[in-house]
C-alpha cells in the first residue's frame, strides 16, 4: 500500500506531516498541516499484528530486503531525498484522533492561542468601605459571676430542683470558663 503525494505543491518552510495507521479499522491517511490529502482503506484488522513499530523507519529513501536501505544497492542515488531537515519527530504505537494531531500541528508552529473562559456570574466588588462608625465601647471589665435562671420548668419540687442544680452545676463545670463562677441558680414557673 502506497499513499502518494506530489510535494512541489507544498510551499517552502517546515510543514507538519502526519501518517496516521489505524490497523483495527483498516484506515491509513496522509495529513499534511492537519489536512487530510490522502487517504486509503484496507482490510479491518489485516496487520494487527504486524511489527510495523518495531521495524526500521526511513526518510528521504525506500527500504530494502531485510530493512536494508535500497541507496546501498543502487548505483544511481538521484531517487533519495537531499536537504531535509526533520524537527519534532514523534512515533506512536497507537493511532492518534484528529484533536491531537490538530495539538502537533499548532504546537509545531507556535501559534497555539489562549484558552478564555467566560462564566457567567455576578459583579464582584472586592473593596470594602466602611460607611458608619459607632463610638460605643465594651465596658473596660466585665463580671466573672453569672446567674442561671430556668423559667416554665414546671418543677416545684425542692428536692428534685436540688438535684437538677447539682447536674447543672456539673456540667457547667466543663463548658464554661475557668475565671467564670455561677452565683445562684433561680427557679422562675
């Protein structure tokens, strides 16, 4: 299988070259520039296991028996490629899609623009003013001594309001301040 193309048609500078082989499809395509000018099918899944990889890669001439470059055999060298000069030279052992050959292609010529995000949201003003002020101060020392008032317990029992005081006093213990003491604790029903 052959994929020929007439380069004269190509102007002069460096250009990017795909050679894209999909052997479980059966598709081989020339792409010059992310443009496809070539392109052949073959039977899906005829050289799946072929050793195309590993095989030696020429440029500029033919291979030979026995990947043997064919100059070696012949007198006449005029058919082999002179002045050519390969940048970026990447092989891969699976097919690339069009989106990443498209990536080659922009990064070889440096022209790859930014990428802008435009979300839709409201405006955001980062700078805060302050628009009143208040004179008023803490006092310069507060009281340590508090009081606990329990309304519409319900609960006239004395004795029973006895013990309810010491669970609370309890449990006060571990959740207030430590310079903090509970005066009394009143019963409003």
């Amino acid at each position: 299988m052959n994929l020929i193309f007439n380069l004269s048609s190509l102007d002069a500078g460096y250009h990017n070259f795909t050679f894209r082989v999909d052997t479980y499809r059966g598709e081989m395509q020339l792409i010059i520039d992310g443009r496809v000018v070539k392109q052949q099918t073959f039977q899906p899944r005829m050289y799946q296991f072929s050793d195309l990889i590993t095989r030696p890669f020429f440029l500029g001439t033919s291979p030979y028996t026995n990947s043997i470059p064919i100059f070696e055999y012949l007198e006449n060298n005029k058919f082999n490629a002179r002045n050519i000069k390969v940048k970026n030279f990447y092989l891969y052992s699976t097919p690339l899609n069009y989106f990443d050959i498209m990536f080659h292609n922009k990064a070889d010529k440096n022209n790859i623009q930014d990428v802008v995000f435009n979300v839709a949201c409201g405006r955001r003003n980062y700078l805060e003013e302050i628009e009143r002020y208040f004179k008023f101060t803490l006092p310069g020392h507060k009281s340590t001594v508090m009081n606990v008032v329990l309304r519409n317990s319900g609960i006239y029992n004395a004795d029973l309001q006895l013990e309810i005081e010491k669970r609370i006093l309890l449990v006060l213990k571990n959740s207030i301040p430590a310079y903090a003491k509970i005066n009394s604790i009143k019963w409003s029903n």
